[in-house]
C-alpha cells in the first residue's frame, strides 16, 4: 500500500512501515489477508519482506506454540529490529535474505506472504517462483500489492494531479502496475488460483494521505526531476492542504495455491532418481510420495542427509499433499541456510 522505501531517507523507513500498517487502511487490509491465508496451529510459516516485523506476532499466536513463523528481509536493520519486536516469541525467526534465493529448503512452509513486496523486486516472477519451490503441496501463498497507476488525487488542475501519478509509476516505483499482474504472475508459476480481490483505498483528509502517499517529499523530487513544474506543483500542495481532500488508488491481494498433485520430493536429487512410492512400502531418500498414498506405522524415511518428512509417520497417516500433517511427525522439517 506504501510507497516503497526508496522514496524515504533509510532513518525514515521503519516510521513509515509503522504508520502505514496503523493506518485505517493498512488495518483492514492486513486482516483480510490474514484471514485469507489462514494459518493454522502447528503451521509453518513464511513472511517474505518482513520490514521491522510488523506481521510477525499476529502469524505466531496463529500457528501457536506448536508453528513457527519465519521473516526474511533483505534489510540487515529491518532483520534487527523484526528481532527485537519479537524476541518474546520462541517460534519465530528472522534471517537475513533474499526474496530470490530463500534460505529455506523444498516444500518447508505450509503457508508463505509478500505484502507489498513485488513491487520493489527486480524480477517478481522468480520470487514467486521461489515460493513456489519452499511452500509444500496443497500450501497457501497471499500477495498484496497496490496499482499505482490507479493513483487519482483530485484536483482543479487534472492535469498536474495526472502528471505526479505518471512520476510515481515511472520513476518512483520499480513494478509501479503490479497488483493487476498478480493473477496471471501466480498462474504463470503453476499456482492455483483461490481469490483475487480489488479494493479501493480512499483517503478523506490530507494528513493520513499525506503519512501513505507523502506528496510534498514526492512532488518535489518531480520538480527536481523536471517531471513537474516547481510554481504549479507548491500551488497543487497549497490546495490540497487548505481544500476539501479526496484522493484513492486500487490495491489487489491475491491467493495462490502450491497444487497438491506431482508428490513431495527430496532435495538435492535429479528427477531421474525420483521413484514412486508405493502404499506400505518403504520410503528413501529421492523417492516420492504421492498424494494420498499411506506408509505403515513406524516406517522411515531413510537418509543421511536432510529431508522434510521427519522421521517416521504415524500409523496410517496420509503423507500425501492433500494431508493436513496434524501429527507432529509429519510436520516438514525446515533447513535453515544461515547467510
């Protein structure tokens, strides 16, 4: 929903994440999101982008003492202060990293989030891409992104109001149109779609637009830029602080669904040596379990390295991707790669 923190001084940043997320609108988005990801007791769960931690609490009383929760930021002071925010909570984890390499292993999360994070990427599809590979079969992945090229601030002179939002898309934000892409980005990365949603964030007075959208330190970077006349632009601020304010943009959220079908394959192995697995048989290391496909009771999954079963599956449990894992024993196991 926020400009993205290019546009702020780094002293700046945590304060604006912070306001922004307090805001009206940043309430009631984040609640639907949550509520649209619904993280469950026991899950664990991937917040992309963290920020200073802002999201982390609400996902640990979700998945409970039973989950844990996992920020990634790329921003070493964002990863310490999303640290010392939730030092109280024993379940979650903040690492450093990037949203186009995670450090975490295949299918590890149940449920994974990017708010507001395509936007400032390089190249968003090879994020979702990533989470693709880290949130198991039958997981749920949520995006929120704005459209800034929906920005409509009112004015008597269209034209400058129109002209500052063509500043925004082309030179202030990097993915400025990415929340009308999020459907066809999750569908091109082999996501089902469970929900699009569009909604308008409308903003009725100058100074809770101005802590979201803060036209003055943006406009006169325009003016600076050449993309905006100076005397136009101070008498466009003048305006909207002394006249009635009305201003909106559009934000998009989207759920994705990893699908439960092709089986849960053990990392580090090529596709050739991936084996079907068979009910009743025993699993090794490489080999696939199919969804909905049983093991017996004390069965494991042998190997020297890594894998993300743990180490045996209860007595007639569905270790398939449509398996809810509500046992202890199915839970995936996490690698976590210390950068």
């Amino acid at each position: 929903m926020t400009l993205p923190s290019s546009a702020l001084r780094a002293a700046d940043q945590i304060a604006y994440l912070d306001h922004a997320a307090a805001s009206d609108a940043g309430r009631q988005y984040k609640h639907k999101l949550l509520a649209a990801l619904d993280p469950r007791p026991g899950n664990a769960v991937l917040d992309v982008g963290c920020g200073p931690g802002t999201d982390l609490p609400a996902l640990a009383n979700a998945v409970g003492d039973a989950g844990t929760v996992f920020g990634v930021d790329h921003d070493p002071a964002m990863v310490e202060q999303a640290r010392q925010r939730t030092a109280a909570f024993p379940g979650v984890e903040v690492q450093a990293g990037d949203a186009h390499a995670l450090p975490l292993d295949d299918a590890s999360m149940d449920r994974a989030r990017a708010d507001r994070v395509l936007q400032h990427l390089a190249d968003p599809a090879r994020a979702l891409a990533e989470l693709r590979r880290v949130v198991r079969p039958g997981g749920l992945v949520a995006l929120a992104e704005p459209d800034w090229d929906t920005l409509a601030i009112a004015d008597t002179d269209t034209t400058l109001s129109r002209a500052y939002t063509r500043y925004i898309t082309t030179s202030v934000v990097r993915n400025a149109t990415i929340g009308r892409q999020l459907a066809r980005l999750l569908d091109d990365t082999g996501f089902e779609i469970d929900s699009v949603d569009a909604t308008v964030i409308l903003f009725r007075d100058y100074r809770s637009a101005e802590t979201i959208l803060r036209m003055p330190s943006v406009a006169q970077r325009a003016w600076q830029a050449g993309a905006l006349d100076e005397q136009a632009a101070r008498a466009w601020l003048a305006r909207l602080t002394n006249c009635p304010f009305l201003a909106a943009f559009t934000f998009f959220t989207a759920i994705g669904r990893v699908p439960a079908t092709g089986g849960l394959v053990a990392p580090g192995l090529p596709s050739p040596l991936q084996v079907a697995v068979r009910a009743g048989e025993r699993v090794r290391a490489g080999e696939r379990v199919r969804a909905g496909e049983r093991v017996r009771a004390g069965e494991r999954v042998r190997a020297g390295e890594r894998v993300r079963l743990g180490a045996g599956s209860a007595a007639g449990a569905g270790v398939g991707a449509a398996a809810e894992r509500d046992a202890r024993a199915l839970r995936h196991r996490v690698v976590r790669h210390r950068l």
